[in-house]
C-alpha cells in the first residue's frame, strides 16, 4: 500500500512546544515496520513552528510573521534532525520536502513535485513534507498541514490518508464541551450536517482543527482517496488502520 501519513504538531510536542520524545520515537518505529512490511509511506508532518517555538524558548506561538517565519526555520532542522536520526536506527533514509501553494497550482512546479515524490518512493526513502513556513506568504500558503496532506495523497495517489490527531475522530459534536457527542466511523458523504459539527480551532500551537480536516477530506474522497482521522497519542494505532480494522472516522474515497 501507498500511505501517506500526517501527524500534527499536537501529536510530536508537548504543550511547551519541546518534542514529544517518546512518541515521536514510537512513530518512527511503527512507520519502519510498516516499511519493512513492503508498504510505502509518505509522512506529512507539522511541528517546525512548535518546535522552533521549543527551541528558541519563546513563551508562545509568535504572533508576528517575521518571528513565526524564523520559528519556522529553526524548528524545521530541529524536527528533520529528529527524524533523519530515528529513522536511521531502523536503516531508513528520509528526504525533506518542503511546499508552498504556488508550487502545488502552478502545473509545471506540481508535476516535479509528483515525480520527485515518485522517486523517492522508488529509491526507497521516506519523503517528509512541510509547508515551506519560512518563505510562504498569506496569498501563497496552503495554510495547513491536512490540506498538504490530502495534496500530497492525491498527487501520489496513494491508497490511504491517514492525519493523526490529539481527537479520536469525527464527532456529532465538539467531545471536549459536549459528553453526549459521538464518533462518526464511517462518512460516505460530506453532508452540510456533517459540515456544520466541525466548529473551528485545533491546538496552540498547531493551525488545524475539524474545519481542515473535513476540508482535507473532501480532497482526497473527490480523488478516490480513502481518508481516516485517529488518535495518534499512541502511533501503534497505525497497525490496526493499516489492517482495516475500524479505527477512528473513516472516510470513503469515491469509487471511480
Ligand atoms: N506547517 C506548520 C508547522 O510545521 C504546521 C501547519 C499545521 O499545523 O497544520 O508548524
């Protein structure tokens, strides 16, 4: 299988915006397995603003572009030397890409995009992807990273999408205000009922929420993507998606 995962930046670090050691170790481990099992995997990861928030010991997200930029810049080395180290333990090479809108909607940059992707995969090497923070502008950014995700899916049309989150899925309504809410485990279709349970904000130190994701899911349901949304508090989880086994919200590309 052809996977692309997305891992927030609520799932790599603490709320101090310093890395999530355990975790992000766990992850690495999995995704080798799943490489080792014969899969591809692309990972889509978030966490350059969070960490760089970390690193430079700033007390919360900046507020400012200049300074959220440079967070940017100094949290994205942080977080590839991250994963360059774990991945090597389990003889993995992993590659840095970083995007911006532009470069996904002018058709000449997208189609190296793909082909580089493309290789990658046939080199063996895991690709991770990030929003080019550094350098992208309000006109020009995708904004967030499930969208990236959902484009980076589709543009290798992988099999499966799957965004791990500090949320178990999709609810009828937001669980941490409402205790009657309940998990969605399978959306055939994105009704404006479904629509209307998203309600906004994610993180402090993460751009997401339900509102993305949905976004991000429509993406990849339109391509004929499959898309879940799941817990990634504990990344063996990605096992049992990998299995079909029913796991967080499930989203059902369409059928071509
Ligand atoms: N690209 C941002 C980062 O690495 C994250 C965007 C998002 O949270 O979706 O910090």
């Amino acid at each position: 299988m052809r996977i692309v995962i997305k891992v927030g930046t609520s799932t790599l670090t603490h709320k101090t915006g310093m890395l999530h050691i355990r975790r992000v170790e766990q992850l690495c481990k999995v995704i080798s397995d799943l490489k080792n099992a014969g899969n591809q995997v692309i990972l889509v990861s978030s966490g350059a603003i969070g960490m760089g928030v970390g690193k430079l010991s700033l007390p919360d997200r900046p507020s400012d572009i200049p300074t959220t930029q440079a967070a940017a810049a100094v949290g994205q080395c942080e977080l590839m030397y991250t994963y360059d180290r774990l991945f090597s333990e389990y003889n993995h090479t992993v590659a840095q890409i970083l995007i911006t809108r532009g470069d996904t909607e002018d058709p000449k940059r997208r189609v190296h995009f793909e082909n580089t992707v493309r290789r990658l995969l046939e080199l063996n090497v895991i690709p991770i992807i990030n929003e080019n923070d550094s350098i992208a502008t309000d006109e020009l950014v995708i904004g967030d990273n499930d969208t990236l995700g959902a484009i980076a899916a589709t543009a290798t049309a992988a099999d499966l999408l799957i965004i791990l989150s500090d949320i178990n899925g999709l609810y009828t309504a937001d669980p941490r205000k409402h205790e009657n809410a309940v998990l969605l485990k399978k959306v055939e279709i994105i009704t404006p009922e479904i629509e209307n349970m998203t309600g906004g904000a994610g993180s402090r130190l993460g751009t997401g929420g339900m509102t993305t994701k949905l976004n991000a899911a429509k993406i990849a349901m339109a391509a004929g993507v499959d898309m879940v949304i799941a817990n990634g508090s504990d990344p063996s989880v990605l096992y049992d998606i990998v299995e079909g086994k029913e796991i967080g919200t499930k989203f059902v590309g369409k059928k071509k």
